[in-house]
C-alpha cells in the first residue's frame, strides 16, 4: 500500500498548491508540507477512512478559502474609507529609484488613518535583507512640526531643527516637505489614482548622501493583509 | 482600523481554542499543534491539516497569534516550518474565554447541587 500513501502525498501536496495566494502568503507552504508528511501516519492509524477524511479536509476547505478571499477583495472594494488607507506594493520595474541606493527586491508602504492624518511605515527587502524605515506621523493641516520619531525623540541623521509639513490640496493628493533652516531637504508628493488602485510617490530633495530623486509606483494590495478577513 | 476588544472574540472557537492552548508554554509548527491537540484531547479533537492551517491564518489576521522569527537550535529545527507563538491579546483572548468556560461549569456544579438535594 506504499505506493497508494505515497500517489495521495503527491495529488494533496499539488491540490494544497492550488490554494489561494492569500492563504499561502500568511501559511506559507505549511498545509502541502503537513498533508504529505502526516498521510502514512493518518494510513496506520485509520487505514482508507483516515485518506478520505484528509482530503475531504482538504475539499471543503479549498472552496471556502477561495470564498473568503473573495470576501475580504469585495470589502476592499466596496469600503467607502479612506483612499489612502491600506497596504501599498512598488512595482519595482515601473519606478525610479535613488541611483546612490541599492534598488530594492520588494518595497511596501502602509498607510493607517489618524485623527490628524495618517502613520505611514515602509518596509521591503533590499539586498536580500528585510528593513524597515522608521514609522512616520504625517499631519496634513500644512502645519511645519519638527522631525521627531514617535515618542518625540530626535531622529539620527535628521538636521537639528528640521521640520516636516503636509498639506493636503485635493482628496486623492498629499504634498509633504522637509525643510531646515528655511533650506528645503525634500519634498514630494503621494497621489491615489481615481480608481484608488495605485499610489504614485515622488521625492526630491538633497539626503545625507547627495541630491535623490525618487518616483515609485504603488499598487494597491487586496486583501489588505493587515485587516483580519472573514 | 479600530482593534477588536478581546471580549468581541468570545465564545471562542473550539479549533481556535485548542490551538492557542497549545502555544500557551512554547512556540510551536503545524504539526506539533496538530499532534499536541490530539494528545491533549486523548485523540478526541484531530485537526486536519486544511482546518488546522485555516485556522492559523484568521488567528494570524485576528491579531491572537503570530509567526515568530526565533528558532530552536539547530538540531531540533527543521527549516521548512514556520513556527507561532501566541501575542499579548491572544493570551488575554484566551484567559477570557477559560474564566468563562469555569463559570459555566460552575453553573453547571451549581445546579446539579441545586437537584440533587432533596
């Protein structure tokens, strides 16, 4: 009966990959891993009734997996809040990115609204390692407020007394700046699209290491994998 | 997005229940809660892989678990699994949900006190 344990690992590993990109970005590639791995165990211990209650396992669930990711895309869509708000993927191919930089693997940006704005975290891959920049307060009433990390601490690298400001002129526009010394560090702009499905960024100015020039495109990631579906 | 109360999660599931049970004391991969729920029910409770891992994604999303980075060492680790461990709300979610599994055995006691006096 070797070959029959053996011929279900196979068919349950390949239906388990068939599960949705959803579901195998948060399991990873666990459920094809375990089916396989525990199918001579369920065979000792329950023989065919144990192989059919594997894969009926596997049935019902392929189908509601599909359905819940369904789910949570048509709440994407239909939320009314805000356009910012989300999960946002660079396209790396279609941006422009700092040349004095190493071009990064994957980037992301995740915008969480506040009651003055937004917290903005970008995080991605570069090099081959997982890095993150530090969570930003961004406050679009236009005011100018010094540049401080969240428990308003002075932030390394950052010119004493420099101050950001946001200002937002239209719904799907934010427009921020960075200036010291009544010298301007960087300034840029975030724009949703009408669709709300892509995020275009741009950045300015002159950094630590020289002048940058950056223009990132953003697609919208749904499922937000941050919101709990279903 | 407004963070769920931990009251909001209860009752709490059976599978979810079984599971952050296990993660109480140690991290743990699929497999291992899968084999200690079986254990620990005395081979009542078996969580099929596809319920298993379901499962382990809406307590990922529902913010009561998390995969963790740190390994066991080397000669225990196999590097294909990912391991979980439960957060601070996940440890919250479930002390809840075991004071109000004791109240409702206490109930319980209570009344079958209540009928078997005479």
């Amino acid at each position: 009966m070797r070959p029959l344990v053996s011929g279900c690992g196979r068919l349950y590993r390949r239906v388990a990959r068939a599960f949705p990109e959803e579901f195998r970005a948060v399991c990873g590639d666990g459920l094809e891993q375990l089916g396989p791995d525990i199918a001579p165990l369920v065979w000792q211990q329950r023989g065919v009734v144990g192989l059919v209650g594997l894969f009926f396992d596997l049935a019902v669930h392929l189908p509601y997996e599909y359905l819940s990711s369904l789910i949570g895309k048509l709440k994407e869509v239909t939320m009314s809040g805000d356009v910012f708000e989300g999960t946002w993927k660079a396209r790396i191919d279609d941006s422009q990115w700092d040349t004095g930089n190493p071009t990064p693997q994957q980037a992301c940006v995740r915008f969480e609204a506040t009651d003055t704005g937004y917290l903005m975290v970008a995080y991605g891959i570069v090099d081959g390692q997982a890095v993150a920049e530090r969570p930003q307060t961004i406050s679009t009433d236009g005011r100018r407020r010094p540049v401080l990390d969240l428990g308003g601490r002075p932030i390394p690298g950052v010119p004493a007394g420099a101050v950001s400001f946001c200002s937002r002129p239209d719904p799907q526009t934010l427009q921020l700046g960075t200036e010291a010394d009544g010298k301007m560090l960087g300034a840029g702009t975030f724009q949703v699209s009408a669709d709300g499905k892509t995020l275009t960024a741009t950045n300015e100015g002159t950094g630590l290491r020289g002048p940058f020039k950056v223009a990132i495109v953003f697609e919208r990631v749904v499922p937000d994998p941050y919101v709990p579906q279903g | 997005m407004a963070k769920k109360s931990p009251d909001a999660f209860l009752p709490l599931k059976s599978n979810w229940f079984h599971i952050l049970l296990c993660l109480v004391e140690v991290e743990q991969h699929g497999y291992g809660i899968m084999q200690n729920v079986l254990e620990r029910s005395g081979g009542k409770v078996r969580l099929w892989p596809a319920t298993l891992y379901g499962s382990l994604k809406r307590l990922i999303q529902a913010g009561l678990i998390a995969e963790t980075g740190d390994r066991p060492a080397p000669e225990f680790d196999d590097a294909r699994r990912r391991y979980y461990k439960l957060t601070p709300l996940g440890r919250r979610v479930l002390d809840l949900e075991s004071e109000r599994l004791k109240d409702l055995v206490r109930i319980l006691d209570l009344r079958r006190r209540q009928e078997a006096r005479p």
